[in-house]
C-alpha cells in the first residue's frame, strides 16, 4: 500500500477511531451513538436515496432563515461552482463532533465476527442492548437500509466497518501500487456555533483528483465510513473560510460535475433550485468525513 502523505490531524483522527477499552467494550462502542442519531443520517452521501430523500425535503427551504429548524440547517452545505470565489458569502452548517468521543472503529477481527446486515438487527439490538423501538435501533435500521442500497450507475461503494476495510477499497479503487493521501475540513477556532454566514477569504485552491473516493461517518454504536467512487468527474477544492462570528476553517469541498445520475428527489436540488444534470453541485464536508484523492 503506498501512501502519498496523510495530514498530522488525520492521522491523530484514525488513532483516535481505532482506540476502544478491549475489557469494556460494549459499552465504549455502544455510548456515543447517543451523540450521533441527533444528528440524522448524512446527506452527502444519499446520491441514490428515495424513501430518505422525501422525508427530508418535507424539511426543506430554499434558503435558510431566521425560522429555520435543525433538519434544515443541516441543508446548508450546498453551492453552486460559482460561488467558489473570493468575497462570496455562504450559509455553511459545521457539526461540531469530538472524535474522542465519538463510536470508535474495532479492529478488523472483531468487527468482521459481528453481523453487519439489516437481517440480522433483531440479533444486533439484543447485542448492544437497545430497544427495538429506541432512536438507537431507527437510526441502526437506517444505516444498514444504506449501506445495503445498490450502488447508481457508475459508483462503487462499501460501508467500512474497519479501518483496514476502508483502506482496502480505497487501494482496490486507486491500484494496489498507487499513491494517494486524505483530506478532511480543519477548524482553526473552537466553536459552538453551527450554522453561521462565512466569506471566502481567499482564491479556493484546486487539488488535483484524478480519482477520488468519499467516506462519510454513519450512526452506529462502532465506527462505520460509508465509502463510494463515481466515475463521473468531480472536482476536489481547499476553501479557507471566515464567519460571522470569527471562526476560520480550511473546508474541503467537492464539485460534482454530472449528476444525471442522481434522484431526481435528492435534497441537493431542492435546496439549490434545480434538476438532475443542469448544473454541477458542490459541497462541504464536516471535519469528521474523509476524502481520499489519487495523487
């Protein structure tokens, strides 16, 4: 496995993912879900989604207002190519998320002996003592539906139950003998505030991709990447960003150039007022996804 460079700050993250109490580990992988299912299920990854997709939009504003309620604020990380200059100010909504605390990865043996299907939930509730009408259990059913879905034309997707799976498909996408490295977004200011108008401070800089693979964090009681690649072009940016509020955070953003192959019902379109293949769609990643480029 060949690895271009991967930052000091992603780097501590897959430590601190791969870290649990062996002699209590139930309870330190099954805890932090709590502080996830709040958060709902992660729209950036929902390409092929319907049943999820609708229930969001009935969520949706065009914009976001002073009215607006949680499921909307999460909305707002969508933008159009050409909004990436310097001066424009954008609504961006940054989940602030300790990865400390967060569900940590097991190691491959472990994760690989636990069942990891929608069949199987019944078993998986008894095993990590949830009820089976608990926001716990809704959001596992959730995450399995997801990861069970068939992949759209032109993507390739796993749900990383391992940090050894998950390099394993970014290997089995870039070639066994390729380098690569990892971004993710960089809070330089600790802050609570969660949506908030930020201006871009400076020209967004280009990272060449020539193939690029997403991992998005899911609900679980352990750490689950759902992963996927699309063979359509995209565009990977570094954009420095300043808030109302003072905050500054390098955010890595990602410009889809064909989306035909989308739902028609993703919330991407209804936020951003257009339809499957019109335009390109861009967005930013929370600090705890990852964004594996080929160098």
């Amino acid at each position: 496995m060949g690895i271009g460079y991967v930052s000091r700050s992603i780097f501590l993250y897959l430590l601190l993912v791969m870290c649990y109490d062996g002699n209590n580990k139930m309870n330190a992988i099954r805890n932090p879900l709590n502080q996830d299912i709040a958060m709902g299920t992660n729209l950036l990854r929902l390409h092929s989604m319907d049943a999820n997709e609708k229930y969001h939009m009935a969520h949706v504003h065009a914009y976001p207002s002073s009215h607006m309620d949680h499921m909307d604020a999460q909305l707002m990380v969508f933008f159009f190519i050409e909004d990436l200059k310097v001066g424009k100010r954008l609504p961006v909504y940054f989940p602030k998320r300790d990865p400390s605390t967060s569900p940590h990865f097991l190691p491959r043996e472990e994760s690989d002996s636990i069942p990891f299907s929608l069949e199987s939930l019944p078993n998986l509730l008894q095993i990590f003592s949830f009820s089976q009408a608990s926001p716990q259990a809704k959001a596992m059913e959730d995450t399995l539906r997801e990861c069970e879905m068939k992949p759209i034309k032109g993507e390739s997707k796993l749900c990383a139950t391992s940090l050894e799976s998950m390099l394993d498909f970014v290997n089995e996408i870039f070639g066994f003998n390729s380098q690569f490295q990892v971004l993710s977004t960089t809070h330089f200011t600790e802050s609570t505030t969660l949506l908030q108008n930020y201006t871009i401070l400076k020209m967004p800089e280009e990272i060449s991709a020539p193939k690029m693979v997403a991992c998005h964090t899911m609900p679980y009681p352990y750490a689950i990447f759902y992963c996927h690649y699309q063979e359509s072009e995209s565009k990977v940016f570094k954009v420095l960003l300043g808030g109302v509020n003072g905050d500054r955070v390098e955010a890595v953003a990602v410009c889809h150039l064909d989306t035909s192959e989308w739902s028609p019902d993703h919330v991407s379109f209804q936020v951003l007022g257009m339809e499957p293949g019109s335009k390109p769609v861009c967005h930013f990643f929370p600090a705890d996804n990852l964004v594996w480029i080929a160098s």
